[in-house]
C-alpha cells in the first residue's frame, strides 16, 4: 500500500477506523492538498444549487410516514473545490428511517464551490433534510 513514498495502513477497532500515516524518516510531501475548512471559515460558503429538487426525490419513507415519524436529519457534507460531493458525515439523526432515506440522495446535491482568498477551496457544509408529518 505504499504510494510516493507513504505507507497509509488502516486497522479497525470496533466501530474505529486508525489511519497510520508515514514511516518512520520518510518526508511527507510538501504538495499534499490543504484541509478542508469549514464553512464558517470560507469567505463565500458553498451554496446548494439543486436542494429543492433533491428534496423532492428523497420523498418521505412510507414506513416513517405511517408511523408518523418527523424529524430532522443533519449531515457534514464535505465539498469539492468544483462544488462536486466528496463524502459525508452524519452530525444528527432524528431516526434510522428517516437518515437512509437520504444518504443515497446526498450525492446529487450539486455545490457553487466555496471561496476563500479570491479562489475555490474545499469545504464542509451542513445539510438538513426535515420531515414533517401533516396529521402532527
């Protein structure tokens, strides 16, 4: 698993994942890409061009519907410096129901990129898909 002089071994513990990173007197390159801000540091956070019609296809689960399950779901979606989806994380859960209905949509969301120092920078940005029940 080496790769331009890093070795990158993962190792699961329980629910954790462990990354170790370089060897021991192997430089890390200088060129390795900036970390992520967070929208709150951006100049210009990303913006949502697409939520509405995402929000649209995500539906509401017709077992949470029957149930009358609503709530809330917010992730940590990181963005690319093309406004493209990278991954996600999720920062709150209202229920099981409710998150699997979205997961799978988080991916269409397309981004106008955030902006920091006149340029487009990578970015977490929090998402929130609510569901709320008519007979509540």
């Amino acid at each position: 698993m080496a790769a331009a002089g890093l070795l990158a071994a993962f190792f699961a513990t329980g629910d954790t994942l462990i990354q170790y990173g370089a060897l021991a007197g192997e430089p890390v390159p200088s060129s390795a890409a900036p970390a992520p801000l967070d929208w709150r540091q951006a100049e210009q956070p990303p913006k949502a061009l697409n939520f509405a019609d995402v929000r649209v296809q995500i539906g509401y689960p017709r077992m949470a519907f029957d149930a009358m399950i609503q709530g809330t779901e917010v992730f940590r979606v990181l963005v690319d410096e093309r406004g493209q989806y990278v991954q996600h994380t999720v920062s709150s859960s209202f229920h099981p129901l409710l998150r699997m209905a979205c997961e799978p949509y988080l991916s269409a969301i397309q981004f106008v990129p955030a902006q920091h120092q006149g340029r487009p920078v990578s970015c977490w940005v929090d998402v929130s898909v609510s569901f709320s029940h008519p007979g509540r």
